[in-house]
C-alpha cells in the first residue's frame, strides 16, 4: 500500500467509518492481512500494541474473529509505552491487552516483550531496550512490521507527551519520561524506533478526540508530538470513526 505524495510530502492513509464497531472490524482486518502476509513471508511478524481505553474492541475482535485465521505462534508481541505498575494494576497496558487478547489466543510466553515496568523506571527502559537490541540483533533500529498508535487529548501518542524531554531523545530506542501533569513516569519507544516501523496504524473514536484529530491531520502549526509521526519507509493509516473525524 502507498500513501499519497503532495509536494514531497507522503499523506497518511484515512479511513473513516460509520460507527465505531464498523472502524475497529476494519481495523481487525488490516491488522490479520498484515500479519500473514508478514509471517507467510518472513515466518515472523513484531506487533507493537497500544494501551489505553482504545483498542479494547480491537483486541477483542482479533481474539475471536480473527483467533483461527492467524498462525500466533509466530506473532511476536511488544508494546509502544507503559505506565510505570506492576503488570496486574489496572492501570497497566500489558494487563489490557492479555485480557483481551492474548490470554485469549494460542501465543507462547516467549513471545510477549512486557515492559518490566515495575521496575524502577531507568531501570525497566534500560531493560526493554536490552530485549529490543536482543530481539533485532545487528540492527542499528529496530523495524517493527506493524504499530499500533493511539492518540491522547492532548495530542500525545505513545507516551510522547507535549512538553517533555522525550520529544527529543535521538540516541535512545526507550525513554522514561515523567509527565508532570499526570505525576507519574512512563516508559515509551522514542520517535526514531517509531518512525523506523513498516505500518502504523493510528485508531481515534468519539466525538472528545474530534477537536485534536483535526489538529493533528489539518493544522500544519500545531507542533502536537502525534504529528511527528511519519515513518522513514513505512506507511501511515488512520482508523476512525466518524464522530472522531466528520467526512469532509
């Protein structure tokens, strides 16, 4: 799939959807042709998850539609941010994904790359990065074949917040980062791993994130840290419904 190039720009692909059932069955459906073209072709395939409230549906669609169509033991699972919780708080990204899907689907342990983010904070993004480097030996990034973003209010993906230092971070694959507002530390994947991926696919629903999305896709001034999305070879594809972004 290509994106289109204005004026040397490549433009990100925007699909958007009557409700959001229809978006996030879409989305699940990109997501299953990804995967086994990837794992057809190279007998693996890196799937960055997003936590939040977002891609629960989306989960939930995989693990049951999708659960047979897929050979999961070559599926290799990652994550693009944590919050900084034991993996069986509520508020933990891994902890919403393995309930909604990969307790749910037949994938071995090894092939989840939790963020150890109960440890302390440098040393959990100290951690994953080792396990990154690990995983994509000899590469000087890694190249994720499938991303998953969300967006915040605010305009944040991942835990790329407005404001912070890992806005900024070139030299490092994982960041921790204390968002002031929330008083709390996240570990995220910084821009250079993220624009280093194949496909991400950003999703966004509802009538709250209407305002930042219009922002992020329309307004060239905003300097919001979702807008320094865009993959160096990689392909950019928006998941939304139509209360998130109006047809225009």
């Amino acid at each position: 799939m290509r994106r289109k190039i204005i004026n040397n720009i490549l433009k990100p692909e925007i699909n958007i959807f009557k409700t959001e059932n229809e978006m996030h069955i879409n989305a699940a459906e990109k997501i299953c042709s990804l995967i086994n073209a990837y794992t057809n072709k190279h007998n693996r395939c890196s799937f960055v998850l997003s936590g939040g409230d977002t891609p629960k549906k989306l989960y939930d669609i995989l693990s049951s539609d999708h659960k047979e169509k897929i050979e999961w033991n070559k599926v290799f699972f990652f994550w693009g941010d944590e919050r900084c919780v034991p993996p069986d708080n509520d508020e933990s990204n891994f902890k919403m994904a393995n309930n909604h899907l990969l307790s749910k689907i037949p994938v071995p342990e090894t092939n989840i790359f939790r963020i150890p983010a109960e440890k302390p904070h440098d040393e959990a993004a100290a951690k994953y990065e080792v396990a990154l480097k690990n995983f994509f030996e000899g590469e000087t990034l890694p190249t994720f074949d499938i991303m998953l973003l969300g967006i915040g209010s605010d305009g944040h993906t991942a835990s790329l917040f407005p404001g912070t230092d890992a806005l900024y971070i070139k030299d490092k694959w994982v960041h921790a980062v204390y968002i002031g507002k929330l008083k709390s530390w996240r570990i995220t994947l910084t821009f250079p791993v993220i624009n280093n991926s194949k496909n991400i696919l950003i999703i966004g629903e509802g009538k709250g994130k209407s305002k930042i999305i219009n922002k992020i896709l329309y307004d060239k001034t905003a300097n919001l840290p979702a807008q320094k999305v865009n993959p160096v070879n990689g392909n950019v594809i928006w998941y939304l419904d139509r209360e998130a972004l109006p047809f225009r």
